[in-house]
C-alpha cells in the first residue's frame, strides 16, 4: 500500500547551509549541461553529413534523435529516483553523458553515432524531468529563484557550445567535427563530482517515499494542455537548434558567421532564463509574457523567412525572445502542482509526451528540405506551431492546479497500484506555503 500525495511537503529537519549549498551548485552544473550535446549539432551539420556519408532525411534523425531521447528516457526518470537517490540517478546520468559524447564523436559508422547520442542524452533527459522536482523538494520557497539559475545555466551552456564548435571544428582541421561534439564531455564529467558528494538527508529513508498515479493525469485538462504546450515551445526550439544554422549557411552565411548567430540567440536566452521565472510566479503577468513571445516568434520566423540576410541577428535575437517560453513552463511546472511528488509527475508526463510530439518537427524538416529542396516547409510548421501555443499558453496560465483534477490526488485515502516519483529524499527547506503553490520569488 502506498500513500497518496498529501496537499502539501512535509520538510524533514537536519539539512545543513553547506549540504543545501551543495545541492544547488550541482543542479546550477547539471544545467549547464544539459544542451551542450544538442546546440554543439548545429554548426557542424553539414560537416556530419559529409563525414558519415548520410542523407538529408538521416539528417533530420540527427537532429530529432535528442527530442526522442528526452521523451523516451525522461519517462524513466521517476523509477529510477524511487529506487535510488537523486544524487547518485544524475551523478550516473552525466557520466553516461561523457561516454556517449565520447562514442558519438569518435564513431566511423552512423550506428554509432547514433548510440553515442542516445547516451549523451542520458544526463540532459534525466535532468530535464528531476531538476524541477528537487527545486520543490529543496528550495520550495525559492521556486523561481532556482529555476533562473539552473536554465540560466542551461543558456549559458548552450551558447558556448553553439559559438565554440564551428571555430574548434576549423582550428583542429579535416574531421574537426569530431574535436568539436567530444570536448563536453570534460564539463559533463566534472558537474557529476557534485552529485557524488551530496550526503543523504537525515530523516530521508524509502517509506518516506509518496507514490502518484502518473497515468492518472490523463484525467487533468491542465496536464494534457501542460503536454502540448511543451511539446510545441520544444519544437520551436530544435528546430532552431537543429535547423538555423544550416538554414543560414544556404542563404550564404559562412559556417562561423551561421554558427555565432546562432549563439547570439543562445546568449540573449541568458538573461531571459534568470527574469522569466522571476516574472511567472506573478500570476498577472503570465499571458502578458504570452503575448509577448508569441508576438516575437511570428515577426522572427518571418524575417527568417523573408529576408533572412537583411537582419540575422535580429530575427535570432527575436526567435531568442520566443524561446522564453521554456523557461516559462519550467515554472508553471512548480506552480500547477502542490507538492514535489505531484510536481515529479507532471514535469515527467509534461517533457516525456512533450518531447514525443515535439521530435516531430526536426525530423520533418529535414524530409521537407530533401524533397523540395528548400525551406518552405519548415516555415510553415514553425508557424502553424506557434498557432499552437497561443491556445494552449492560454489553458496553461489559468490559476489552478493538476491534484485538484485528478481523483484522489489531493486527498489522503490509500491507494494500490501506483507508479512512486521523483524523491528519494523528502523536503528539506522552507516552510510550506499553506497555499499549496510556490510563493512568488
């Protein structure tokens, strides 16, 4: 018999200043991991075409493959922290991440690049459905305060790593490429010593565990819309990632040129990923900051599309501005759910089916450009999907929460049958919000 969620965390006395600074160093590390191996893809994407022989379709599948890994090992992420400690889950995940980023950049056969990439998504899927998670079991009065600093980690990451890896590529000559995608995997190595020396929270032992029905959400209008909502900004995203610099690069930009545009768009996300969080923990302001990435995604994509030489780096600052809408569900995440168990649920539900619906879109490109041989496709999906986003962005800022729609979510009945989340450790910080949401800040 396992016990429901109960409406709100029940901190465990004996965590230190040091042990909850430990924790949040090595979260902050963990993001700055976590797209590393994807935004290195980008800049070289035609060198990887040419060095593994391959065609623009099994282009698109190098540019999906991190969605669909994110979707699919992300959905593994609970039942690994139910039977083991997050720390050790994510020390694990980032190691796997250096050997895959290794593998893939050594590999001579497409296979294996392919597995290599499986592996290097290990540490971005888990830590992509933990993170939020362990923000609410350690820091649930700092809610927005820790998301900014873990995705303003994550931009930082990205950038670097867009910027870097076509001038690494050139500077270490023919089959740079692969110099290029496997010095990651040093900074992945080095954000799982943290993990390693995170100590296990006094009190914290597996019957404090607390299990949720996660198929359960399929009751939830919220958490489908959560879903959709995510799997839409994710589109955007790897698209741009994937896709923007290649897309550059045929317009006439030289590979550098394509590659630094790209990394001007990862760089404004720096700041945006500190203040977004900041700001969606006010109610009021979240369909305005709706209103607003929309507005910036649909003039973006069609000064891409239109005069894409005109302004470049307007157009990537513009679509930077657009991709706020990340660190914006990152905190919905916390704010819809009223413990960390529910929060576990709704982020591992929210990215995995997100992540499925969302692969589709680089993959699509990538079909669309080797049929047609231009980029009209792929405008025309970005667009379509911000269409998307505006209904469900709406859905998603109303002020409710997931356990109030799912039965017995929000009571303290027992249940059989359940799949136990994210929490090896139970809460260890703040005093509880007796409003079940994360307080603003």
């Amino acid at each position: 018999m396992s016990r429901a969620a109960p409406s709100a965390p029940a901190p465990v006395q004996g965590a230190s200043r040091h042990g909850l600074g430990l924790v949040a160093v090595a979260i902050v590390l963990t993001g700055l991991n976590l797209r590393t191996a994807v935004t290195s893809v980008g800049p070289v994407l035609e060198e990887i075409q040419e060095g593994l022989g391959i065609s623009s379709g099994l282009l698109g599948l190098v540019t999906t493959m991190p969605v669909l890994c994110f979707a699919l090992i992300g959905f593994t992420g609970p039942s690994l922290s139910a039977r083991f400690r997050d720390s050790h889950v994510l020390a694990g995940a980032l190691l796997a991440m250096s050997a895959g980023l290794v593998l893939r950049s050594t590999a001579g056969a497409f296979w294996l690049f392919l597995v290599g990439t499986v592996l290097a998504m290990v540490g971005g899927a888990l830590g992509n459905v933990l993170l939020p998670s362990l923000v609410k079991r350690h820091f649930p009065g700092r809610t927005g305060l820790l998301v900014g600093a873990y995705s303003t980690a994550m931009s930082v990451g990205a950038a670097v790593a867009a910027v870097s890896t076509a001038p690494i590529a050139a500077v270490t000559g023919p089959g740079g490429w692969r110099w290029a995608l496997g010095v990651w995997a040093v900074f992945a190595l080095a954000a799982a010593t943290p993990w390693l020396a995170v100590r296990a929270t006094a009190g914290a032992s597996r019957e404090t565990h607390v299990a949720v029905r996660m198929r359960e959400l399929v009751h939830s209008r919220l958490a489908l819309a959560m879903a959709v909502f995510f799997g839409l900004q994710s589109m955007q995203a790897y698209v741009i990632i994937g896709w923007s610099a290649q897309y550059l690069r045929d317009t006439g930009l030289s590979a550098a040129a394509a590659g630094l545009l790209l990394g001007l768009n990862s760089i404004v996300g720096i700041p945006l990923s500190a203040i977004v969080p900041a700001l969606t923990v006010r109610p009021r302001l979240q369909r305005p900051l709706l209103c607003g990435f929309l507005a910036c995604y649909v003039v973006g994509w069609l000064g891409l599309w239109l005069t894409p030489l005109a302004a470049p780096w307007l157009w990537m600052i513009l679509l930077a501005f657009g991709m706020g809408t990340f660190a914006m569900v990152l905190t919905l995440m916390g704010l819809r759910a009223r413990t960390p168990e529910t929060t576990a649920a709704l982020s591992t539900v929210t990215q995995g089916w997100g992540y499925v619906l969302s692969a589709a879109g680089p993959l699509l490109v990538g079909v669309l450009r080797g049929a047609t041989g231009d980029y009209t496709g792929m405008f025309l999906l970005v667009l379509t999907g911000v269409a998307g986003l505006a209904g469900t962005g709406w859905l998603v800022t109303r002020q409710r929460y997931v356990d109030d729609e799912v039965p017995g979510w929000s009571s303290a009945r027992h249940c059989d049958d359940v799949l136990e989340v994210a929490g090896a450790e139970p809460p260890v910080s703040s005093p509880t919000n007796r409003g079940g949401g994360s307080p603003p800040g």
